[in-house]
C-alpha cells in the first residue's frame, strides 16, 4: 500500500500541493524575491485559490481544505520568515 492508495486522491494531491508551494516560497524568500510578510500572506492565498478553482466539494469543506492548507504552509515557512524577512507591516 503507498501513500495515494492510503490517504486517496485528493488528499495526496493537496499534500503535494503543501511541499512544492513551501519548497518554492523558500527558495524566493532566501534569494529575496519577497521582503515583506504581506507579500507571502497574498502570493499563498491566491495560490490556494488557483489550486482549489477545479475541486468539486462542497464550500463548507472547500473552506476548512483552504484554511487548513493555509496554515500548514505558514507554518513551515515560519523559521524561514523568521530569518530572511526583516519588513512586516503592523
């Protein structure tokens, strides 16, 4: 049993969504692409949004999918964010 078979289509395809997004923010974030939070906060979001345009669910559900792969990208971009972005807006 591997990991698609195990967790099915949709998840394993929003966890890859999670890495490659979180890889990618990494690197733009260490090469100085972003330098404000902010930046990162919208580029996420509307690449959340672009992600989920082509599920058919349910919108309570499309929401907690949005909101959970929102937080799970912050968070594993927060000790990069901590170390490379200087400028937040307060």
């Amino acid at each position: 049993m591997n990991l698609v078979e195990y967790c099915g289509k949709t998840e394993f395809s929003v966890l890859q969504f999670i890495f490659s997004v979180t890889d990618e923010l990494n690197e733009k974030i260490t090469q100085k692409k972003f330098i404000y939070k902010e930046q990162i906060v919208r580029y996420v979001e509307r690449r959340i949004e672009y992600f989920f345009k082509h599920f058919n669910l349910k919108h309570a559900l499309l929401q907690s999918y949005k909101n959970e792969v929102f937080n799970s990208v912050m968070f594993k971009l927060n000790t990069t964010i901590k170390e490379h972005i200087r400028f937040q807006c307060v």
